[in-house]
C-alpha cells in the first residue's frame, strides 16, 4: 500500500493535470472552429489527442481515489495483514495494472510520439532468401498492428525476384504509433536454413527498417516544383482493374535530398500524389531534426562518428531459437510470438532505456 501510495504521488508530479484539463478545453474550442471542423486530418488528430488526454485524467483521479479509499479503510494496517484479504489484493492488482499504464504514459516524451507513421522495410542483398525475409518482417509489423488496434494498409510494395519483397511501405496509424514503433528503427537480421537452399544450409540475412511519423501540419517546409522529380506507373497487387490499368501510383523524388515517396494505395492518380507529397514533408522534416540531433551528438563528442540505421536485433532460428535486442540486450526463446507480432516487450525496454539516458 505504501509503495502504491508513493507511486501515485510520484506519478502526479509528473503530470500537471491543471494543465492537461487546460488543453482539452482548449481543444474543444477548436473543435468547434468552422476553419477546422472542415479539415478531416485535422478534426482526427484533435480527436485522438482528446481522446489520450480525457484517459489520462481519468486513470489519474481513479488510481488517485483508490488509494485514498483504501488508505482510509486500512488506517492502521500493514501491508502483511492486508494481504489476507483476498477482495482487498484483487484491487491492489487492479491500480497496480492502472499505475503500470499511467508509467507507460511517462515514457513517451518525443516530439512526434503520438503521431501515426510510415514504416518501410529493404531487403538487404541476398536475392530470394533477403526479400522473403523482408516481406517476414513486413508481416510481424502488420500483425503486431492488429494486436495494437492500429489501421495499417500498404501504401507501396515492389514485388521481389520469385519470393518476397524488395521493398515495402506501410502506414499506420493509432495511439504513440510512432512512439512504439520508431524503437524498431534500423537493420533486422535473420539466422536460419534457407528453404531457398537446395543444400539446406544456413544463411544469414539482413533487412533495415525505417520509420519517419506522419506530421499532419508542415507549415515551414518549403518544397519547390523544380526541385521534384514526379514519375507515375501502374499500380500492383489489390485495388481493382482501376488500379491496375491506369498510371495511377506516383513516385516522388526530392533532388536535393535523394529522398524517394512513392503511393500506390489510393485509387487516383491525384490522391497518391497528394499523399507522397505529404510524406515527403514529414520525411523533410524528420530529416531536418535528425541534423540538428547529429550536430548535438557531434558537439558532445567531437570527432566520433555517429552511425544511423546501425543492427539493433537478431532472429535466430538455427541451430537454436533466440530473438535478441542488441541495444537493451533483452532476448526471447519464443521466436514463433514475436513474428507473429509479439514484439511490445523489446519496445518497452527500448522506452525504458531511452528515458534513462
């Protein structure tokens, strides 16, 4: 009881609920805004920003009533002798479940963590064996997704060499996306017998993962039309004859950057340019914030170079079955869980080492 006790106080400190009832009220103003109302991606983004901050204020005055109740029902018990109550323990477990949640809250401190984002996946060199790793992971991500409660769809996909995928783009989209998924950002790699080998050896594969957050409004980045390369081509896989027989998917290329958007999801040649180009912002602007974190790291280390997209976890499936996160080094056995999308416990240590550092 104690320790539940002084974990809420602590928890409260961290949140400024004067403040957080501040912005909610500052959001339904805007919500009735007529300039607002008529924007869709708008009225969603307040919608799910209000929708975090009204349980937030929810989970707080609940843990916080539980404890004075408990408090005052137990004046003058220790923890040992509430232990024999077995209703008492169940609400325990019950706050302790509503603190546990309230801590995760604490951990997402990034500039975009409550965006949605775009997640695209490479395959590393290495023909069929690579891609169809690529497209494995692709599969985890759309799993771990559905187990999330996120909307996830494939925004662009390019088909690999008999098996797999070279590349794939998807977006997705719900609470701290980014924030969770941003942690599985960098090169994947694989360890198991290729069933691409005749000979039935073991190979070894790598696929990178990249993750940039979908910023809704991009006010001060500047694009100019010279400095686009627009391409457009058929699109492939679902979608319908429409899809597949128009130049419907549109590339972007960034010339001062290198930087590539390309859509194909959407069924008109203008709603996938819209959408790449509002990728293509939000990747600028990622951009933008990485140099200025490189020129911190730089400034603090000197000459020490920093390395982006370095290997972060291994999967290995031969000779013995091992999911391991290089970075936090927390690991698993159960390989089968985490490619079937089991993957919120590397995320939340990633969460927890962030925050120490």
């Amino acid at each position: 009881m104690k320790k539940l006790n002084k974990s809420i106080t602590q928890l409260c400190t961290v949140f400024d609920c004067d403040k957080i009832k501040s912005e909610l009220a500052q959001i339904e103003v805007q919500e009735t805004d007529p300039a607002v109302y008529g924007d869709i991606d708008k009225m969603k983004a307040l919608g799910r920003r209000k929708r975090e901050l009204s349980e937030l204020v929810k989970l707080l005055d609940d843990a916080r009533g539980t404890v004075d109740y408990f408090d005052e029902l137990f004046a003058g018990y220790d923890d040992n002798e509430i232990e024999q109550f077995g209703d008492i323990n169940q609400g325990l477990s019950e706050l302790s479940a509503k603190v546990n949640k309230l801590y995760l809250q604490t951990l997402y401190t990034g500039k975009w963590d409550d965006c949605d984002c775009l997640l695209d996946i490479h395959a590393g060199a290495g023909g069929e064996e690579a891609q169809d790793w690529a497209e494995m992971l692709s599969r985890m991500y759309l799993r771990y997704a559905d187990i999330m409660g996120y909307e996830a769809q494939i925004v662009d996909k390019l088909a690999g060499d008999g098996a797999g995928v070279r590349s794939i783009c998807l977006s997705i989209s719900g609470e701290h996306a980014y924030g969770n998924l941003i942690n599985e950002k960098g090169v994947h790699r694989l360890v198991r017998i290729s069933p691409f080998d005749a000979n039935k050896r073991r190979h070894t594969s790598f696929a990178s993962v990249d993750v940039s957050p979908i910023i809704e409004e991009v006010a001060d980045i500047e694009i100019k039309p010279d400095e686009l390369k627009i391409d457009t081509y058929r699109s492939g896989g679902a979608g319908g004859q429409h899809v597949n027989k128009t130049e419907s998917a549109v590339r972007i290329t960034h010339l001062p950057t290198g930087i590539v958007v390309q859509c194909q999801n959407e069924r008109s040649q203008l709603q996938n340019k819209e959408f790449a180009m509002k990728m293509l912002k939000s990747k600028l602007m990622e951009l933008r914030e990485e140099e200025k974190e490189r020129e911190k790291q730089l400034s603090k280390s000197g000459d020490k170079k920093i390395e982006w997209g370095s290997q972060i976890r291994s999967y290995v499936l031969h000779p013995y079955n091992m999911v391991k996160d290089h970075r936090t080094n927390f690991q698993t056995s159960n390989t089968g869980a985490v490619l079937d999308g089991k993957i919120e416990d590397f995320i939340l240590e990633n969460l927890i080492l962030k925050n120490k550092n």
